[in-house]
C-alpha cells in the first residue's frame, strides 16, 4: 500500500470520525454526564491526532491535542460541561473538521479562526496543558472503526496506545453471552479461538449455556444451540472486548454487561426455537446492545447516545465507479429484458408456452437485481443532517438569533447523488429558516415563544418518494411584505389578486429575496430559486406552507431513485414518450361532448363536473406530426399551486419499468423533457416533464400567470 | 541523427476525411470513437435544426447533429452513403451526421497550415487547418469549436 492511499485512508477515516464526534457531541448535550460519550469523543479526537501526526499534519495535531486535552479533563471530571462548554466543544468540532478538510485538500485554512477557537480551549486546559503526547495514551483501544484503522497502525510514527499498560480506571468485570450460530463454523471460526483471545484480556470464566437446546424430535442437526456465558475481568474498556468478537460479528449473537449482572440468556421466550438465532443475527450484526437484539425493540432515531455504544458495523468502502459501471450493467440488463421480451411477444407463443413463464421470473430476477444495487448507492441522510447542525450554529450566531436543530428521520436512506446534491440546497434553506424563518429572542419572547427558536429537519420516505422537510416555528411568511416586493420587482401586476399559496409560491421566483437589508447569511443574491432549480435537477419538487405566527414548512419531494422508474409509453404525435407514472392521477379517455372551448382556442375537458384545462402535449413540443389516433388519451396531471391539467397525448401503449438515462449533453434542459430512456426495441423515447408541459402552456384566466410566464417563472 | 528522424515520425497523425455539405474536413483519427450508418434518430424538441436528436449507442443516448448545418450549409440531404461519426468528446460521445467517409490520411504536422490568421466568417472558425492532398484542400476540424466545451 503506498503512502498516498494510507493517506487517502486516513482521511475516509477521518470523515467517520468526524461523524462520530459531531454525533457524540449532539449526544453529549443530552447527557453531559455520560462516560460513553464522552469517551466517544475523545476517542475520535485522539485518533484523528494520532493519524495526523504520522502524516506529519502539525496543525492538526496542535489543535485536535487542545482539544483532546480539554475532553480528558471531562473525561477525568476535572472540569464539568456547562452550555459554554458545550459550545467551545461543537465550534472546535467545527474547526477540527475544517482543519481536516484542509489538510486533505492540501489548501490554507483561516489560522486566525483557529487561534480563536484555541483561545478559547484555553483557560480549560488546566494543568494537563503541557502533557506530552505519551501521557495521552488512557490504554484506549484503537479507534471507533475497527479494523478500518490497521493500515494506520503500521505506521511507528502513530501514538496508539499501547495496550500493555494498565488502566488508571482499575480492573472492571463485564458478563459476556456468547452464542455462536452455525454459520460461524461455516465460515470457518473456532470459538476456542474467541475464547482464548478473551482469556489474553484478563480473567475469563466460562459457563457452557445449554438451556436452548431442544428436544431431540425437534433438533435440527445442521444448527447449532450451546452458547457460553462467561466472566471476564480485565482492566481494559469495552471497546477492547468487543473488538475480540469483531471478526464474528454477524455470526453468533454476543450481549456485553458491565459489572455482575448476568445479561439475559434470552430475551425471548424460552421455548422460541434456536434457529431464530441464527436467522436473527444477520439482521442486528454489530448490536452488542441488548436493546437492539430484541426484534420487537424499535430503534429509535432518537437515541443518538445509543448509537455510540455499539460496535463498528462490518462495511465495505468501494469506489463509488465500481458501483456505477455496476448500475449501468444493471441498466442494460433490464433494457435487455425488455428487449427479450418484446421478441417472445412478436413470437405469439400459445400461453402455455414454458419460455413465458421462464421470461417471468427473469424479468422479476433483473428487477430484484436492480433495487439490490441501487440499495448499494442508498445513504442515510444522517451525515448531511448533522452538518446541518452545524449551519444552525453559525447561523444563529451571525444573526444573534437563538435557534436549535431537531433532526428526525435521520435513517431515511436516499441515492447518494440525491445528497451529495441536496448538500446546497439544504444549507441555504437552513440558512433562511434562521435568518428570515425566525424572530430574534425579543419577539419571540413578546410572541410568548421559548427566546430559542426550533429548526426542524426530517426526513420520511411516503409513497415512492423521499420528503425532506425543514420546518421552523418563527413568525411565517410575511404575505404582505412578499406581495410588497413581487410588486417592486414587476413580478406581479399591482392589482393582481393572489391566494396566500401563490404567494408563498412567490419566494421561488428569480431573483426575489425578502430580507429589507442584505444580511451576512442570506440574500447575497441566490435566492430560492436557485433551490428550487436544484431540487427540480434531481427530478423533485419543493413546496412551501406558512402559518401566521407559528412558522413555515419547506417541503422537498424527490423521487427514490434517480435511474429507474415506471412510466407509460405513449404516443405524441408520431413520437414515443414515456409519462412517469407518479405524476399522473388519472387517465381519461373523453368524447367530443366533454370538450368546451373558451375564449380563442383553449379547450377546457369536463371531468366529474369540473373544467379542467387541456394542454396539447405535441403542440408544446412543437411537433409537427399528425396525431396517430382520432380519440386522444388525457392525463389528468397537479401542480403545485395551480389545480390540475389534461395533457392531451395520443395512446397509451404499455406500462413499463425504463431505466432513465439524463440528457445533460444538452446545455440547459429541454422545455417540456426530463430525461430520455430506452425502449423494448433499442429505440430511445423521450421522458416528458408533465409539470413544466402543463404550467408552461395552461391557460389561465389569472393576469398573473402571464406575468409570471412572461418573467420566465415557470411552474407556480 | 536518428533522433530527429524519430521525432518525424512521432510527429506524423492520422485524420479521418469526409464530405459534410459538398467540402471535404477531417478530424483526427484518435478523436473518432466509432463510424456507424445512418439510422434515424428521436428528435428532440426545442432544440435548433442542426442538432437532429439522441441515439442509442449500446445503452448510452448520444446526441446526433448534422455537420453541414452546423457549418451553414443547410440540412444533409438523405442519401445511402450518409453515415455518424460517433467522437469522443470529454466524458461523452458525440454523433455528427456527414455525406460520406472518405479515407485515412497520413500526415506530418509541418503539412497543416494554421487558419488562426485567415480565420473570418463563422463556418471557419470551426476549422484549426488545412491540409493539401492530391490538390485538394481538406480542413481540420476543431472538435470543442463545433461541439462546445466538454462538459
């Protein structure tokens, strides 16, 4: 392994944790008093030191050793946090992950920001201030991460502990339930290996667990039931235990308990067959924690001091090419399937035909093939949230305003071009919660609202899509003073008669920004369009809902997966297209008595007795093409903020899974297409944006809209 | 000695010659990914005549445009000998319709006389050169002009 990839190493490492730190600092908030996680986070900030100083980083190891310094003395409860504390923690957090960033980069960092930051650290550094790097080793284990650390250790220049010495702390005695399943011999462990690499820790007593073996008439010979409990006293932490079972993981069932008490054997009915022990385990691989074991415990998001007390989940770091060119296979793959199938269809086999059912299970086999590798791609939003935190603090210290960040749904895994994209989007829209979302202290306290201002993050997949919320509970849009500044800008005629929808609609106009002086944070001319336009790259939509006095709701709705979805192959004009199935909320076939023309030549279809405007989907297009059928198809189509549309397209042909493959040759989007796709016969049909088709040519009786198209303000 | 002859050697390149709106241009040979037939192609709306649609090039889509109207020339006429250049341009393909491909030429880079000073109206700022073979004048093709910056 060359330098520069142990570098490379290093630095992924770094990014876990950083995560840990930033995780365990939230959870310190809630539990200053927690052993766990405050060691968490020393044990992060000192492994980044110890990285850095065998690649020589001296600033970092400056800082991160301050800073470590500081953690001991809380450690050692020499110094006890308090809300300043706290804050000097999450801002040398902040500085630490930047002094990381750039030592990775390569580039300069704000070394004044960092004195400052130090200065700070300061008056906590007590009398360990000048401690010499060996006083630092606390026989901590390695790091969080595991196994992920070795290369690292390699290096002589790393001040890892040593795990010779003894702990100041003093001999501690954990209760060990160790059950292993039989896959743990399948792939080849030997839990004598275990047990003698436990015994090298201290004082191990062992009790053979035989309690789960069943009777013989139910004994399956191919599982395995004896488990063992066993005693060990030692000196080193829990993190030097269950490193021991890192290698099994996943392959036998290991519940750690401090002290005396003996872990429950069983934390399901006795009688529950063994088998479920070996079905279970892959299931809840890592979770040392008794919580989690049991199936019917539910995880709850909110626990964020939990998370930190479990061991390193077994994972695989792969360039991320590999699993693109695999996506991209994968693509074929189903391209190729419908490809196949469209063959055996022109064959008109009788249905009795074997190949038709064998082509069934092919075709469900390349879909379960795909949702499997598209699962690859999927990542929690948690990172992306906790940098949010960060923002909220910066935010509110630039405005003077008191703001908090509750994250919920952090789990919540979407495709990681969806975060990597939603990174700006999302730190402006935070941004604006606090500086415009939120009212200072003083009013909110006249308000008679907590002088601390909530920002609420959250993240739900419903119903194919992922909704990621940013809510805040400041004073709402101020309709009055956006219509004010609509009307400033000539983006609404002055007499235009708006609902309160349309203008909170009116904060994603180009250009537009409501603050009356330009502040620090927002309003350096990127507005909420800009978000708007990101989020609609990402094939998603953003709404807004306000109300008075109790604060807004941004909305971002995205699809769950930005390669694949179902659509209807139709036909426009002489062209084939592909409507995604989730914009549509019904299809209409109308007779001529449900067409009513207004005014000049706008067409109005009669649905259940409402008039719904139709829009001509190849006259949109510009396609010039005769129409293939004398009895078109609607699509009854919502916008947001504009009812419904009928998009008038020729015939409906099949309902099919497409792979969508982007345009992005193309400079600027096409009016009207979002992406393109390939069909059965090697052809390539176009996927149609019906929003931007339906609000681009929907007529409307309202001036408004015409402004609004006139300002290339699209879809309101 | 040798060493300069070497360096000739080296210096020699290998360009693709075709008609695109009755003139003969090449571009370099290394520049071309693959020469396909003409098959008709999705349109695409919106978008100016000389880009004429996408194609499926093995599960990529491909843009295709029409070279002879980029250059001004108006529109390709169909014919059996029309074929696509498919050109690799950064990360990604490009198709460019054409009449016909004619050969592959040989040449030292002494033998292409730069247009950078007689460059005028818009078609030839497209062009990088000239090369003479067997007295007629073929013209380089500045690949990023005609196609934009890769993106």
């Amino acid at each position: 392994m060359s330098k520069s990839s142990i570098r490379d190493t290093f630095f992924e490492e770094c990014e876990d944790l950083l995560e840990a730190l930033t995780e365990g600092l939230t959870a310190l908030e809630h539990a200053p008093e927690d052993d766990e996680v405050v060691n968490a986070v020393f044990r992060a900030v000192h492994s980044i030191k110890g990285g850095a100083g065998a690649f020589g980083l001296h600033d970092l190891v400056s800082f991160a050793h301050s800073f470590e310094t500081v953690m001991d003395r809380v450690r050692a409860r020499d110094l006890s946090i308090d809300r300043a504390l706290m804050r000097i923690f999450h801002k040398s957090g902040d500085k630490l992950a930047d002094l990381v960033e750039a030592a990775r980069d390569e580039s300069a960092f704000d070394a004044t920001a960092r004195d400052a930051v130090l200065k700070e650290l300061e008056p906590f550094l007590g009398d360990a201030h000048d401690a010499t790097e060996d006083e630092m080793d606390f026989g901590f284990a390695t790091t969080p991460i595991g196994f992920e650390a070795a290369p690292l250790e390699l290096d002589p220049g790393l001040d890892l502990p040593n795990p010779g010495l003894p702990d100041a702390a003093g001999r501690c005695s954990y209760q060990i339930l160790f059950v292993p399943s039989a896959d743990l011999y399948r792939h080849g462990h030997e839990p004598l290996l275990v047990l003698d690499h436990l015994a090298e820790l201290g004082q191990i007593e062992t009790t053979l667990d035989l309690r789960a073996v069943p009777d013989f008439d139910t004994l399956d010979h191919s599982s395995l039931y004896p488990g063992w409990t066993i005693r060990l006293e030692t000196d080193r932490d829990r993190a030097a235990v269950e490193d021991v079972f890192e290698f099994v993981e996943g392959l036998c069932r290991i519940e750690i308990a401090e002290g005396d008490e003996i872990p429950d054997p069983d934390p399901e009915p006795a009688l529950l067959p063994v088998a479920a022990y070996c079905v279970e385990a892959p299931d809840a691989p890592a979770d040392a924690d008794p919580a989690t074991t049991r199936p019917q415990a539910p995880r709850a998001d909110s626990e964020p001091n939990r998370e930190s007390q479990k061991g390193p989940k077994p994972t695989l770091r792969v360039d991320l090419d590999r699993v693109d060119r695999l996506i991209n296979a994968v693509g074929e793959l189903i391209i190729n399937q419908a490809m196949i199938n469209q063959c055996i269809e022109e064959l008109e086999l009788p249905p009795t035909s074997q190949i038709l059912n064998e082509i069934e299970d092919y075709k469900l086999l390349a879909r379960d093939i795909q949702e499997g590798v598209m699962a690859i791609r999927a990542q929690p939003v948690k990172p992306l949230f906790q940098r949010m935190a960060r923002i909220v603090r910066e935010a509110s210290e630039a405005t003077g305003k008191q703001a908090r960040l509750t994250t919920l749904g952090e789990n919540t895994e979407v495709d990681k071009t969806v975060i990597e994209r939603l990174a700006d989007p999302l730190t402006h829209m935070i941004r604006n919660a606090v500086d415009h979302g939120l009212e200072t202290p003083d009013v909110r306290r006249a308000a008679g609202k907590d002088a601390s201002g909530t920002i609420r993050l959250s993240a739900a997949h419903r119903s194919g899509n992922v909704i990621l919320e940013i809510a805040d509970d400041g004073a709402g849009i101020n309709r009055p003073a956006v219509r004010r500044k609509a009307i400033e800008k000539g983006l609404i005629a002055p007499d235009a008669d708006l609902t309160d929808g349309e203008i909170d609609n009116l904060l994603f106009a180009p250009g537009f920004s409501t603050a009356a002086e330009i502040s620090n944070l927002s309003g350096r001319g990127v507005g909420m369009d800009v978000v708007k336009n990101a989020v609609q790259k990402l094939g998603g939509r953003i709404t807004v809902t306000s109300t008075d006095g109790e604060g807004s709701t941004f909305a971002i709705i995205l699809p769950l997966t930005l390669a694949v979805m179902d659509g209807f192959v139709v036909s426009v004009a002489d062209q084939t297209m592909v409507v995604p199935i989730s914009s549509i909320l019904e299809t209409v076939s109308a007779s001529a008595n449900d067409i009513h023309i207004m005014g000049h030549n706008e067409r109005l279809l009669l649905l259940r007795g409402r008039y719904i405007p139709i829009v001509d989907v190849a006259q949109s297009l510009q396609l010039t093409g005769p129409s293939p059928t004398e009895t078109p198809i609607y699509l009854i189509v919502q916008n947001e903020g504009m009812g419904l549309s009928a998009l008038e397209i020729g015939e409906i042909h099949d309902q099919r899974q497409i792979v969508v493959k982007s345009l992005d040759f193309q400079q600027g989007s096409i009016p009207g297409i979002s992406a393109a796709t390939i069909l059965g016969d090697g052809k390539i049909a176009l996927i149609l944006d019906t929003e931007e088709i339906a609000t681009r040519n929907a007529p409307s009786s309202q001036d408004v809209m015409s402004m609004l198209q006139f300002t290339g303000f699209e879809d309101v | 000695m040798s060493e300069a002859a070497e360096l000739t050697v080296d210096e020699t390149e290998e360009f693709v010659t075709f008609n695109a709106g009755d003139q003969m241009f090449c571009i370099k040979i290394t520049q071309i990914r693959e020469i396909r037939r003409w098959a008709p192609v999705t349109a695409l709306p919106h978008t100016p005549p000389d880009v004429l649609g996408v194609m499926n090039l093995r599960g990529a889509v491909i843009p295709i445009i029409d070279l002879s109207a980029r250059f001004g020339f108006g529109p390709t006429e169909p014919r059996e000998r029309n074929v696509v250049i498919i050109a690799i341009h950064g990360d990604s393909s490009v198709g460019m319709l054409v009449q016909s491909v004619s050969e592959i030429l040989s040449i030292a880079q002494g033998q292409v006389q730069d247009t950078s000073e007689v460059r005028t109206s818009a078609s030839s700022n497209y062009i990088t050169g000239i090369i003479s073979s067997n007295d007629t004048m073929i013209r380089v093709i500045d690949l990023d002009a005609v196609l934009g910056k890769p993106f």
